[in-house]
C-alpha cells in the first residue's frame, strides 16, 4: 500500500503536469479539476512547487515551468534520453533479425545516427554520432515526410540532390510525392538508393503525446528475399511500440 507521503508526491506530480502542459493559460481552479484535486489541495501543492522553483506564477492563479524546472531542462539531451531507452529493444531486434539496426534524428537537414545495433554483414561503414543524407536514406525519409511543409519545401528548394545510385530519387517533384507516399503508408524503404548492395526498411519513432522524436531502420543485402522484408517491417513496428511505451513509462509489450 502507498504511504501518505508517495500518495501526496503522487498529487505533486499530477498537478505539476497538467500545470506544465497548459502553460499559464488557465487558473488554478481549471487545474486542480484536471488534476482531479480538490481546490484547497491544489492550492497547497502549488505553494510547495512554487518555492522549490518546479512552477512560477506567471498571473493571479497562473502558472508556468519555474527555474529550477527549466535549468533542468536544459541538461536533458532528449537525444541521448531516447538512444538509452531504445538500445535494449532495438539490441534484441538487431539480434532476432540478424541484420544492422540504426536510430537517428534530423539535425540540420542530415540524418544523426544515435544509435546503432548490428548482428549482421549489411551497413558496417555507419556509426553512432554520424550524420548522412535523408532525402536516400530510409530514416531520412521518415524525418522528412514529418517535417511541417514550410520545412519540407525549403528542404527539397536546397538541392540539387546526388544521385549516388541508379535507384536515387533526385528530382525534388518525385521527393515531394515520394515522402507523401511515406507519410501516408507510416514508414519507409530505401531500395538501394544510398548503396546499391544495401536495402532499409524505417519507421516513426513518436513521442507520448504523437509527435515525431527519430526514426528507426532496419538495413539489409538488397539480394535478400521480398518476404524478409514484410516479416521485418512487421517486427520493426512492435518494437517501436514497445520502445514508445518505455518512453511513455509503460510496460513494454514486446521481449526481443
């Protein structure tokens, strides 16, 4: 059974979410509802919040992230947060499928690799902390098909883009249809577009509240047979949500 002080530690937290995620647009009395606190307890919580600098008040009954939240904030590398939470699940995927697996995040119009697990002979030149080209890169597709469309464009107005194989997409037209395509049917392929020898499969990585994070790839010889490919991308997906329940702080469903 919890004790007193975690059940009150409990209702600390709650009401330093909800205070966190309305961001000073609602008085006390709207947060303690959502919080599902009475008034007066809320209003107790807030005061010890207030003075450890986890919220400020911004306006009468108002409140906002403080400077002991926001300093905090500023050491965390989401980055790096979601590269630890993910190298378990992505570690036994790598090992299920035989195969390299590959974590990353667009930085500057490049795709970053955070992470990389390999059981397999397929991507050996990357590495972790790496930055390649999106627009032929499965993760890079991924990236780019979330970006908000002022982004995109500006993105595909940058080129002119390289052909490094005969399967490259180049033509920003056919990227623009392409990373729609990807948008819409929730992952992507790289079919030989970065390396002839090599094929991916990448899928979305998404925060709790459904925003985009980093993408994950799983690389493969491009010899290798179409239903690989299939039984791939549907073992890729359950790890992803197993890993977005970690982020989430879920139990993951899925055991490499």
């Amino acid at each position: 059974m919890a004790t007193p002080a975690s059940q009150t530690l409990e209702k600390a937290l709650r009401l330093f979410a909800v205070v966190l995620a309305d961001d000073g647009n609602s008085p006390l009395s709207v947060l303690s509802e959502r919080a599902g606190l009475p008034f007066s307890t809320a209003h107790r919580l807030a005061a010890t919040l207030e003075r450890q600098g986890m919220i400020q008040r911004e306006s009468r009954g108002r409140y906002v992230a403080g400077p002991t939240m926001l300093a905090a904030a500023r050491t965390v590398d989401e980055g790096r947060l979601v590269a630890r939470l993910s190298r378990p699940v992505l570690a036994g995927l790598a090992r299920r499928l035989k195969q390299t697996v590959h974590l990353g995040r667009l930085e500057d119009g490049m795709v970053t690799y955070l992470l990389k697990e390999s059981r397999g002979p397929a991507a050996t030149f990357t590495q972790e902390g790496v930055q390649l080209e999106a627009y032929c890169s499965g993760i890079g597709k991924v990236l780019l098909a979330h970006l908000d469309e002022d982004r995109r464009e500006r993105y595909l107005a940058d080129g002119p883009f390289v052909a490094l194989t005969p399967s490259t997409i180049v033509e920003p037209s056919a990227l623009r249809d392409h990373l729609a395509l990807v948008k819409a049917q929730g992952w992507a392929v790289d079919d030989a577009e970065f390396f002839e020898t090599l094929k991916c499969i990448a899928a979305p990585l998404r925060r709790p509240d459904g925003t985009l994070v980093a993408a994950v790839s799983i690389s493969f010889p491009a010899g290798l047979a179409g239903d690989a490919y299939e039984h791939a991308l549907v073992t890729l997906l359950e790890a992803l949500t197993s890993i977005e329940a970690r982020l989430s702080h879920a139990s993951p469903s899925y055991s490499p």
